[in-house]
C-alpha cells in the first residue's frame, strides 16, 4: 500500500521511508515454517533468504507491489535498450523472447488463488556445506 501511495505521487520518498520504517517489527521478522497458510491470498513480499555455514547471510523482503512496478518497467527497459541493437541477432533473439512475455498473466496467475501463501519460489538446500537459498511470496 506504502509503495502503491508511492507510485501514485500521493506521497513523497522519504514520507514512503518514514511509513516503512514505522512498520512493526513483527511485518519485518524471517520468515520461519510455522507460519500459517493463506490460499486465495496475493502475495504481501518476496523474501529472499541465503544461509551459507548454517549462518544466515542475507534476509530481503521486497514488497510485492514493487515486483510488480519492476517486472513491467523491466520489459520497458529492456525492449528499448534492445531495439538500439539491430544489427546484433542475439539482441533481436532477446527481444523476441522479452516481447512475448506476458507480464500481466504472470501476475494474474500468482493472484488467481491457485497458490498458498507462503509460496517457495526457490528452496534449495546443500546438506554437506549447510547452505541454503530460499525465494519465497509471503
């Protein structure tokens, strides 16, 4: 929502900072598998979690509406820097791929309800090292 408000001009940057530092503790706390199934729910964030020696390295939580704002602007992005390339075959290959992405499906399709939040995206683990990475829509 802070982010959403954001997008709109309805507030400013540092206003937008202010409100997400305000959040409680509890919005910011890992991630852990008690927490409780929500299906038919959209996704709130996507964490990012990296364990490397049993030692947790990295803990991101993006929210979700800013995946979402970054997925679109991505393909804009990237659809103009490589229409500049016309005469590479690997840049038209790229584009053609990037044109036939359809990134409101592939929200529509996290949103439709099929999946249960928490949702791991990614979740690998190597059971020699204790390394793990963990993707996850929360």
């Amino acid at each position: 929502m802070i982010l959403e408000m954001l997008q709109e001009g309805a507030i400013s940057v540092e206003e937008a900072e202010r409100l997400m530092e305000a959040l409680p503790a509890e919005e910011s706390r890992q991630l852990t598998t008690a927490a409780p199934a929500r299906a038919g729910v959209s996704p709130k964030r996507v964490v990012v979690l990296v364990t490397e020696n049993g030692k947790q390295k990295v803990n991101v939580r993006v929210p979700f509406s800013l995946v979402r704002v970054g997925l679109k602007m991505g393909k804009s992005i990237g659809a103009i820097s490589l229409k500049s390339a016309k005469d590479d075959p690997q840049a038209q290959q790229a584009l053609d791929i990037l044109n036939n992405i359809d990134v409101d499906e592939l929200l529509a399709s996290i949103d439709d309800g099929e999946i249960t939040l928490p949702y791991a995206i990614v979740d690998v683990d190597d059971e020699d090292s204790g390394d793990q990475v963990r993707v996850v829509l929360e």
